[in-house]
C-alpha cells in the first residue's frame, strides 16, 4: 500500500523541490520582512505581496503539472529531523490536497491586495506570510507530527492579527479563538503521539510519526481506532467549526481586520475539514463508519441551525460568519455520507466557499473602509449609489445561496447527493438549508442595498478599479466552477477513491453505497423498452432505509 | 542491633527538640525565633544521628553531622541577614506582615 | 437543421453577456433593441429547428455538449432533449419573449437602468430556454432556479421602494421552498434510475415500485406548485405584481410559472406509475386553487393584481388537467393563457402607462375612447380567457373541463364555477377599465362621475351624502374596496394611447389569443394537432375521454352558457348598476382568503419566535457554556489561590504536614518482618 500511495517521488519530476517552496517562500518571507526597519512600511508590504505571489503562481504550476490520472501522493520530499522517533519533514500532494493548496496561493495574495493595516504594518504582514506557510504546511504534512505543528503555527499569527489589527472587542475574539483551538488540538496530540507509538507494532518495532507506513502498519484495534479517531475529531470539530463547537467563529470573524476574515473563513476553516479528511476517514476508517451518523447529524444541525441563527444577526459580518458555520456543515455532512459524491462534493465545496466567503469578506471590508460600520441597521440603499459594488455582491451572494449556474451549487449538490444515497433522511432535512440560506441573505441583502440611502450612506462611492480588479479572479472562479467543474472534479476522484477503496478493504460492515444501473443509460428509447442492465432485474425497488449495496459500475 | 536504654533515651531526647523546634517554627512570628527553632531541630537532627551512629556501630553517622553543622551555618548567615535586612525596613516586623508573595 | 437547437439558448445568453458588461455604454434605445433582436432571433432559430424536427424518428431530438458534473457514478452533461413538448415550449417562450421585449422598450422608457432590465430579461429568457430543453433533471433544475433569480431581480428592479424589495426576496424564497422539494426529488430519482436523464427515467418509469413513484411525484408537486403558485405557495405572485409589467406578463404569466406544469408533464410516466391519490391530489390542489384565485379576483382593484389571481387561476386549471390525466389540454390551456394573458398584461401596462402609473381601476373607466389599440387587444383577450367560442381560450379550458368531467363530476363543477367567475371578474375589470364613465380628469363633472361609478366598489356607508367626502371606513382595518372610497387624487390625468412599440405586440398577441384555437380543435382527431403531436411525450398515459359528438356539443354549449351568463352578471352589475357590487366584493376575497395575511402573521409571530429562540440558546447556553468553561476556570483558580496567602508559617506549616502524609503512606506500604 506504501508504494502505490507513493506512487511518484519527489522533485525529481519538476527538477525542483515544489513542496517545500511552497512551505517555506512565505515563511521566509515573513522572516525577511521582520527584519525590515520600521521606518520602511512599504517594503514591508512589497515583500508579502511579492512572497505570496510566488508561493500562488508556484501553487499554479504545482497545479498544471500535477498528474489527474495518479490516485496516490505527488511530488513528495521527504527529509528525516528526528530519527530516534522517526519524524520526517515529510510533504506530497494528492488530488484532495491540490485545490486547497491552490486555493491558499490565490487567496492570501488577493487577501492582501484587498485590504491594508490600520496600524504597524510591519507585523501584519509579517504574520500573514507566515499565516500562509503554516497553511500551506499544514495541507501538505504527510508526517503526524509536521501536521501538528504546522497546524499549531497557523493559530500564533491569527491571535495576533485579530488581537491587534481587530475591532471592538478583539482581545476577548482572539483569547478565545486561541484557546478554544487550542484545547481541541490538545486531544489531537494525544491521538498522534498514541498513533505513532501503536503504530510501530506493524512497522518493525519503530515509533513512526510518518502518515504512510501508520496507514500501512494497519494495526489499529476497533476500540483503540475509535477512541483515537474522537481525538482527532474534536480538534477538527472545533476548527471547522461545527456544531456544537462553533461559537469562536462569529466572535472571531466579527472582530478580525479584513484580511485576517477572508483567510480564516477561506482557509483556515478547511484546515478542519481536511483534517478529517485526511486524518480521520483514511486514517481510521472503522471509527469513520461507526461516527458517521453522529457526525452527520452534526452536520446537518449545522447547515440548519447555522441558517437560523444567522438570520438573526445584526452585524453583517457575524451574520456571514454563521453562514459559514452553515456552509461547512455541508462539507462534514458529504464527508461522512462516506460515497465518491458526498466525499468529492465535501472537497469541491471546500473550495467553493473559500472563494465565495472569501470574496463576501472582501466585499465586506471594502464596506467597512467606507461605512466604518457592519451594523446592517446603519445601511441602506447602496445598490442605488454604487451599482457596481451591488451587482458583484449580487453575483457572489447567489454563488453562496447555492444558485445553479455558479460555483456553490456543484458541491452542495453533490453532498447532498452523495448524503442522500447513504442515509436518507439526513439529506431531506438537509436540504432545507438551501431555503434558510436564500432567507438571511436576501434579508440582509435587501436592509442593506436595497430601498432609498439615507444621508450616512448617500455619499457611498463605487468601487475604484483596483478594488474591481481584485475581484475579478474570484469573479471568474465563481462562475468558471460553476459552469465547468469537470476539470476540478477529475483530479479530485482517483485520491477520493483511493481513501473510499481503502475503507471497503478495512471495514466488513461498511458498503459504499452505489446507485443501481449507473449512467450507460442514456439513450432515448425506442418503442419504451427498458435500458439494460441495473434496474430491470430488479422488478420492484423499493426504498430501503440503510445503505445499499450494488454493482461496481466501472 | 541492640537497643540499650540509654540510646533510646538519647533518641526521644532528638525527637522531642525536633517537635520543640517544629511546633516552635509553626507557631512563634519573630523571625529570629523561628531561625533559632529551625537551628533547634537541625541539632535534634544531629543528636539523632549520633545516636544511630552509636547504636549501629558506624561513623559515618558523627561524619554526616559535620556537614550538617556546616549547612546550619551557612543558612543562619543567610537567614539572620535577610532579618537584618528586612528590620532596617519595616522595624518590628514579623513573619505575618512579610507576604507580598503571596497568590 | 435540427443541430442549430444550440443557437436557441445561446443567442440570449449573448445578448445577456454584451448587456452586462457593455449596457451601460449602449444606453437606450439601442438596449433594448439589441434584447429583442437576440430573442427574435432565437425564436426564428426555432422555427427552422422545427422544421428540422418534423425529420427526426418519433419528433425528438437528442444531444450533448460537454460533461457539467462528473463524481463517480454521478455523470451529469449539458445536452439538450428537443422532443414535441420542449418544441411547443421553446417556440411560444421566444415568439412571446421576443414581444414582450419589443413591448418593454416603449415601456421603460427613460428608466435610469433601462439597459439593466432587458439584461435581465435576456438571462430570463436563456433560463427558461434551459429549463425546458435540459436533457436531465439538473439541467432543468438549473432552468428552474435561474428562472427564479431573474424572477427575483426583475421584481425588485425598482428596489429603491421597499415594497419592491420585499416582493421579490418573497418570491424567492416562496420558490425555495418549492425548490427543496424539487431537489428531494432528484435525489430519490437518481437513487432508483442511477441516472437523471429524462430519458432514462421515462423509459423506466413503468417498472417502479408504485411507493418510489409516488414520493418522487409528490417532491416534483411541491416543486411545481412552489414554481406555479398554486395552493398553498401561491403567496409570491400577487405580490411580484410590484415589478414592471413586461415582467409580469412574461414571467409570471407567460413563461417562469408555467414551469411547473412542465415539470409535471415531462414526469407524467413518474405520475402514471405512483399511487392513485397521487393524480386526485394535483386535480384537487388545482381546483381549490382555481376557485379560490378566481374569487380573490373578484374584489381586487388594482388592474395588475386581478390579473395575478387569475394567472393563479388559471394555473389552476392547467393542475386540474394535468390532475385529471389530460396532459395536452394542460399544456393547449399553458399555450393559449400565454396568449390571452400576455395579451391582456401588456394591455394593462399600456393602461398603466398612459394613466401615467395610477393602477387603481376605480380611478379608469371609458379609457376606449382614448386607447383604442389598447381597448381592442385587451378585449380580445377577455374573451378569449371568459372562454366564449370561437376565441383560443374557449377551446382550451373546454377540454379541460372535459377532462375533469371525466374524472369526477365534482370537480367538472367547480370547473364551471371557476369559469363562471373568471367570465365575471374579467368582464368586470373590462367594464370598470374601459367602458362606463370616466372617473379620470380635474373637472368637477367627472368628480361626479367619479361618485356614481364608485357606487359600485366605494362607498358601503350610505356613500350619498358624504359625496367627496370620507366614506365611513368599515370596521375591517383591512378593508376592501367598500372602504377606501373617494380617495380622489386629485386626478388630472389625461391618459394616452401608447406607442407602436407597445401597442402592436398587445394586437399580435390578441391575434393569437383569437386563433390558437386551431391547435387542437376536438371535432375530429385530425384537427386534434397538438395531441397527436405531443403523443410520443404523453400518449400512454393521457386519459382517453372518446367523447361522442352529442356530449362534445353539450359540453361546449354548457361552456358558453356559463361564460356568457358570467360576462352577463357584471354588466348587470358594473354597467347598469342593478345590483349593489359590495355584496359581490367581500373584504374576505379582497384580502385573499386571509392566507397571504396568515402566513406572514406566523413568520412574523412564532416564525420569529422560534428563530430568536434558536439564536438566544446559541448565545446564551452554547456560547454561555465556553465563557462559563472560562468563568469555571477563573473561579476555580482564584480559590485555589488563597493556599498561596503568603504567610511563611502556613507554608512551613503545609510543608510539615506533606511530610507526615508521605512518612504516613510509606509505612502503610512497609512491612515490618
């Protein structure tokens, strides 16, 4: 298994060391610019700018030259640090892992063309590059403990971006943040250090943090992989976030300075959901089917519950904070349907919202710079003043309703697909998210673009060209995806249905539920004869509550 | 090992200058007695150990009181100049008015 | 010829693109004539595509462009389905799009985004197109919500009123909530079929068990009767009236609520193999609909809102047909009512805009003197939606009733009432709009007028002596039309006949609304055309009346009895006065049956509730509990701290104390030999 999963090595494909650049240009970069004097902010903010774009167009190439066809980890580099316990500096990419990492490249570099400090900008930036190599990092760790590292790094420089570039009530949002992450990560390192040292039972007698041969040393008890998996589990949960564990968002969200709101709800949050991804479903896939329906129903209270209490909101931020909360539910919710659809749509909707909230909160910052306010009370009637800033808002506000067309609804579809083909009901509830959704957006769309403006907001400006430009390439995302997801979607399913295969192999009592049939029946029938194969032997179908099992199609 | 008489007695005496001492530092606030009644049960300690050493028939029971003296010196110096030291600030201090350590 | 299907969509989604980005610069008029010429062109595309499609085996047409959504055994391609049905739909939905376009130009005129709104409409047009021709249920589903948005943007396009806004965030929503059940749906459909091509599923359709037929039937019925405002989520249409009337004739009379119906038909196998409730529940929900929209016409004073009830109603109608197993009379009726009602919307908007925007019918009356174009369309369609012979409409709900006799007597006479009422709230409006006294106009003689014309609506009180006074408001806050009375405005309007541009769709439509009966007279089979052309989408399982000639005729006479008798009794009532219209015009029809009033009480009331109640337990017992985690920690932490009070004595004191435990435990662990 350790050799098909590594099925191509490192950077002897590019003649380059991919991977580690991609880690390491932002980190040095915000080394470079802590060593910039003071006196020289604009520099400060030239080297982030610069780092971070070549860390995204490094993503982009990382990108085209990956392999759509290769199921197992790309490009990797392996380096050992601490042999004694076998812990490697350990990166590769797979098909899950590329669009995140793609999707971190565009948006910290877009995050920082869209907003500026407000004071001492030498540390903003200086955070946020490195804000971005733990992300980058953290998607890329194939190693137990360079995860938990990066993972942890990624929690120091928000503290601090929200703590001290924030609004009102910052110190309180941060601490919490902080402290909240921090204590799920907690039980995380339990299961870790637990993980490697059972590990090492299937390995030669050695404690091994390495991701591959712990997938491969397979010796994990039901009840160990149980308790285990709930380690790990509770400090996804909380990072997601998800129901009930979600309160540090909104707090965070509402007092965090715009590009610390747009790389928290566009990356930082799907830190959780790969986590599970990755270190929960392929790592333990007995405890993943046994904790699926707790986990879907998590899921689902969130998408629900996060729809109505965000209906809610005063503030505007907070209110897409919640949607937020609801949005991720979603991806949870595919993940633990267990199938290639729910699973594919869970990632697909990872992206989907790191472009969509990602661009509501720039949207949302450029309202700030000039309202100074995200009291939905204080705004009104500025589609009348700035049409341009209304109709972008307009298009973006549809992709996060999940309108057929544009981005949002692929994946929501998907997951609820996938959802429905594994436990039913979990789906239909499910689905009434989308009601709830069109519900508090188009309230708070209407309070606050539509009707007269009043004098406060009369003097609204449209957006200048530099603020249009840097919405474009969301722009173009959001539709391009929503139109042509093929390309996404392909690269996505061989490492999907790698960790899905696996988790056949390993647990008897699970069956991915498959459709009968499949999509050969696609030609119109003549004279109403039955397609063939699937369904016809079949007769009568009813509807059965539990999972079924099918044919393979190929 | 025998136990004569008389080497009991010399350990009760040990013991009741330690629960002397103890009671003493537990209870007394000028700082002064209570650096004396920690000297009072470091010499029980002594006198404990020259006992064993008699009634085990080993020296190194007499050897280990010299470092003890030694170590009960070097603390006296220690602590009589910290009371000296905290007399000049606050005379008529005790025990009880000296804590701003405190939680 | 049949490839060029592709055009049909995609010349719309062009001219959609160059008006979103380049509107602005291209200003009016050149706007909307660039909308319009695209939609004319799309609909002569599909003139020639039918021409190509009479080829084809069985009339139908399949093709794909490229894969949209490809996971797993989950393949979803954007490819077009071009069969009779999509045919029909796609000819009617350009013709009548492109109309209206033309009519929208003399209509928003000197609006500030007037480019903005053919925009909109141009993407309107290339949804529905989708809608219809999408070769699986996500494509259509596609149609369907993008129908939906434009609906919501074209409602709210003058958003700088409140009430705008509303209505289209209400609609909106209103068709989510249709929309979830459309989605169910196709999840259980993709669940059984592994695939949700339509024709897949339509072909298979026969072998389902008869309990996957139905719960998919009843999602496809919330979803269409979400979409086509039909009981109970009918609350939208009235009120998206508040958009431009070009909307609402295209969308909310022609195009976007006729979606529903399709959706049925196209899912009629599903329909035939669910259970026997499930056909009786649509035809029901039809004629409550169409009885109860008919009677809430009845009391509406506003021009455009009795035209929203009666779309309703109409609607109505086409669910009682497609309840009653009548597929082709429901879409011959969708395809007539697109006429008449297009028809009679854009005559309305031409009324509007030569009453320089007042809506209110009481403040009309003998506007045919001054609108001749106007006054001739609309009075063609009136006839042709009171259903007298030989006008299109005549024909269409006469098959309905058919239909719906076939199925049960019951609901044959509700039919009947239905048409009753219609004949009579239509002739009223006519009466009121068009023929009577003026009630327009500064002079005091038509201040007068206005008094004995408002006999009829105005006026309970003994609305004599208080001439131009108040009337005494009755005691219903929400009171009809009796109360309001004599609000005059002051009028000195002096309205206008309307340019070509919106006068001569209104007369093309009128044209139409008198001749589409010819598509499927029932004489004989061989003038039946639209049956025996939509029989490879329906054949099977249309109900098969085999009228004899005798019942046909009787039928038909019936039918016209009831529409004359109803066009009867508003003359009798409207223009001569011979009964008092208060005691036709209840404040219970005026307000809608209080539905549109009880929903919004419960969102507001315990909706509201219910949700605050959520957010306050997300704030105070889940956020409570993390600050209480930290509250917890504090408290515990300062109690603790009194150990470390200070004191040298205490800790010598602590430190004895260990020691003697230690000492304690450890002999309790020796054992003394």
């Amino acid at each position: 298994m350790t050799a098909a999963i590594l099925a191509s090595e490192g950077g002897g494909s590019l003649g380059f060391p991919i991977l580690p650049a991609l880690v390491l240009v932002p980190m040095i970069g915000a080394l470079v610019i802590g060593l910039i004097p003071r006196s020289r902010p604009e520099v400060a903010r030239q080297v982030a700018i610069l780092s971070s774009l070549l860390a995204g167009v490094l993503s982009i190439v990382l990108l085209v030259k990956f392999d759509t066809a290769d199921d197992g980890f790309q490009f990797t580099v392996s380096q050992t640090w601490v042999s004694s316990v076998d812990i490697k500096f350990f990166l590769g990419v797979d098909g899950v892992s590329l669009f995140l990492v793609v999707l971190t490249g565009i948006l910290f570099p877009i995050a920082l063309f869209a907003a500026k400090p407000t004071n001492d900008p030498k540390g903003y930036y200086a955070w946020l590059t490195l804000l971005m190599g733990g992300c980058m990092g953290a998607f890329l760790a194939l190693d137990l403990f360079l995860f938990f590292l990066m993972f942890e790094i990624t929690l120091v420089p928000l503290y601090f971006l929200i703590g001290k570039w924030g609004h009102g009530r910052r110190v309180y949002a941060a601490t919490k943040f902080f402290l909240y992450t921090m204590a799920g990560s907690a039980f995380m390192l339990v299961s870790i250090v637990a993980l490697a040292v059972i590990a090492k039972a299937g390995d030669g007698g050695q404690v091994t943090f390495d991701f591959t041969k712990i997938i491969a040393s397979d010796s994990l008890a039901t009840n160990t992989g149980r308790w285990l998996f709930l380690g790990m589990a509770v400090a996804f949960a909380v990072k997601v976030p998800s129901f009930p564990f979600h309160t540090w968002l909104p707090d965070a969200h509402t007092e965090a300075p715009t590009a610390g709101s747009i790389d928290l709800a566009g990356i930082l949050l799907k830190l959780g959901t790969y986590g599970f991804l990755r270190f929960g479903l392929e790592l333990f896939p007995e405890a993943s089917v046994y904790f699926a329906p707790l986990l879907l129903t998590l899921g689902t209270i969130g998408i629900i519950y996060g729809g109505i209490v965000a209906a809610m909101q005063r503030n505007f931020k907070r209110l897409i904070a919640y949607s937020s909360v609801a949005h991720m539910g979603f991806a949870i919710m595919g993940l633990f349907a267990l199938n290639t659809q729910g699973v594919e749509g869970s990632v697909l909707q990872m992206v989907n919202h790191g472009i969509s909230t990602g661009a509501l909160f720039i949207l949302l910052g450029f309202l700030y710079q000039r309202r100074h306010t995200y009291e939905i009370k204080d705004l009104r009637g500025i589609a009348k003043v700035a049409p341009v800033f209304a109709g972008i808002f307009t298009v973006v506000m549809l992709s996060s309703i999940g309108l057929p067309g544009l981005n949002g609804f692929v994946s929501e579809f998907l997951v609820l697909l996938g959802t429905f083909m594994a436990h039913r009901w979990w789906a239909v509830v499910a689905a009434a998210g989308v009601i709830i959704a069109a519900l508090y957006l188009l309230w708070a769309y209407q309070r606050v673009f539509q009707g007269e403006p009043d004098e406060a907001n009369a003097s609204f400006p449209d957006l200048n060209l530099n603020e249009r430009l840097v919405m474009v390439p969301l722009l173009v995302l959001i539709v391009f995806l929503g139109i042509y997801p093929k390309p996404v979607l392909d690269r996505i399913e061989p490492s999907v249905n790698r960790i899905l295969t696996r988790m056949e192999e390993q647990v008897d009592r699970y069956d991915q539920a498959r459709t009968q049939g499949g999509s050969e029946l696609r030609e119109v029938p003549e004279g109403g004869g039955h397609g063939e194969g699937g369904h016809g032997d079949e007769g009568e179908h009813a509807l059965s509550v539990h999972v079924t099992t099918g044919e393979v199609a190929p | 090992m025998e136990a004569s008489n008389l080497d009991v007695a010399y350990l009760a005496l040990a013991a009741i200058l330690f629960a002397i001492g103890g009671v003493g530092l537990l209870v007394r606030r000028n700082p002064l007695v209570m650096i004396m009644c920690v000297e009072l049960m470091l010499n029980a300690v002594n006198v404990t150990f020259v006992a064993f050493g008699k009634m085990l028939n080993d020296i190194s029971g007499q050897v280990i009181v010299f470092f003890v003296l030694v170590v009960a010196a070097a603390e006296v110096v220690v602590g009589l100049g910290l009371v000296v030291a905290m007399s000049r600030r606050r005379p008529g201090a005790n025990a009880d008015d000296l804590r701003l350590l405190r939680g | 010829m049949v490839e060029l299907i592709w055009l049909v969509p995609a010349l719309p989604l062009v001219g959609f693109t160059i008006l979103w980005f380049f509107g602005k610069r291209i200003g009016e008029p050149l706007a909307g004539w660039l909308g319009t010429a695209v939609v004319a062109l799309s609909f002569l595309t599909t003139l020639v595509v039918f021409a190509g499609l009479w080829n084809e085996p069985d009339h139908t047409f399949q093709v794909d462009y490229f894969t949209w959504i490809p996971a797993g055994d989950f393949q979803v391609e954007i490819g077009f389905l071009l069969d009779p049905l999509s045919m029909a739909m796609i000819m009617f939905v350009t013709g009548i799009g492109s109309l209206i376009h033309l009519y929208s130009i003399g209509y928003m005129h000197g609006d500030s985004r007037f480019p903005r709104f053919f925009t909109y409409l141009n993407l309107f047009v290339f949804s529905m197109l989708m809608l219809v021709l999408g070769d699986n249920m996500v494509l259509t589903f596609l149609g369907w919500e993008g129908v939906g948005a434009c609906s919501y943007l074209l409602i709210s396009f003058w958003f700088e009123k409140e009430a705008n806004a509303s209505a289209g965030k209400k609609a909106f929503v209103t068709n989510r909530v249709g929309d979830w059940g459309f989605m169910v749906a196709m999840f259980a459909a993709f669940f059984t079929f592994g695939s949700l091509n339509w024709s897949t599923i339509t072909s298979q359709a026969p072998g389902l068990a008869e309990t996957t037929a139905t719960l998919i039937a009843v999602m496809l019925l919330i979803g269409a009767v979400g979409k086509s405002a039909q009981l109970p989520l009918f609350i939208w249409l009235p009120d998206a009236m508040a958009g431009p009337t070009p909307v609402s004739a295209l969308i909310h009379a022609a195009t976007m609520v006729t979606a529903g119906v399709y959706l049925l038909v196209r899912a009629n196998p599903i329909l035939a193999a669910s259970a026997e409730w499930v056909p009786w529940a649509i035809a029901i929900i039809g004629a409550a609909t169409l009885f109860i929209a008919a009677t809430i016409a009845v009391a509406q004073t506003d021009i455009k809102k009795v035209l929203a009830y009666s779309t309703v109603s109409q609607l109505g109608y086409m669910f009682l047909a497609v309840g009653s197993g009548g597929y082709t009379a429901a879409i011959f009726h969708m395809i007539t009512h697109a006429f008449f009602k297009a028809c009679l919307f854009l005559g309305s908007g031409s009324v509007i805009h030569g009453m320089h925007d007042d809506q209110d019918m009481r403040h009309m009356g003998a506007l045919r003197k001054v609108m001749p174009f106007t006054a001739f369309g609309f009075i063609i369609g009136w006839l042709a939606i009171s259903g007298v012979p030989p006008f299109s409409g005549f024909w269409s709900k006469d098959e309905i009733l058919s239909y719906a006799l076939h199925k049960s007597p019951v609901l044959y006479v509700i039919g009947l009432a239905g048409a009753l009422i219609t004949a009579f709230y239509m002739s009223r409006q006519v009466f009121m709009v068009f023929f009577g006294k003026a009630r327009w106009g500064a002079s005091a003689d038509a201040e007068l007028a206005n008094l004995d014309a408002h006999d009829t609506s105005a006026a309970g009180s003994a609305g004599d002596a208080n001439d131009l006074g108040e009337a005494t408001v009755a005691a219903d806050a929400d009171a009809g039309p009796v109360a309001v009375a004599t609000e005059h405005h002051g009028h000195d309007v002096q309205p206008h006949e309307s340019p070509w541009t919106m006068t001569l769709p209104i007369l093309v439509l009128a044209f139409f609304a008198l001749v589409a009966g010819v598509l499927n007279l029932p004489f004989t089979e061989n003038l039946e055309f639209l049956n025996k052309w939509l029989e490879p989408v329906v054949g099977e399982n249309q109900a098969h009346l085999g009228l004899s000639t005798a019942k046909l005729l009787a039928e038909m006479a019936i039918s016209t009895v009831v529409a004359l008798t109803g066009i009867a009794l508003a003359y009798a009532i409207y223009m001569k006065k011979k009964f008092d219209a208060r005691k036709v015009e209840l404040p219970f029809f005026y307000n809608g049956w209080y539905i549109d009033h009880g929903v919004t009480v419960f969102m507001g009331g315990p909706g509201r509730r219910l949700f605050e109640l959520i957010a306050l337990f997300d704030r105070v017992v889940i956020d409570g509990a993390v600050n209480g985690v930290g509250r917890l920690s504090r408290g515990g932490a300062a109690r603790l701290r009194t150990v470390q009070n200070g004191y040298v004595r205490w800790y010598a004191l602590m430190v004895g104390l260990g020691t003697i435990l230690i000492i304690a435990f450890i002999l309790t662990q020796v054992s003394f030999s």
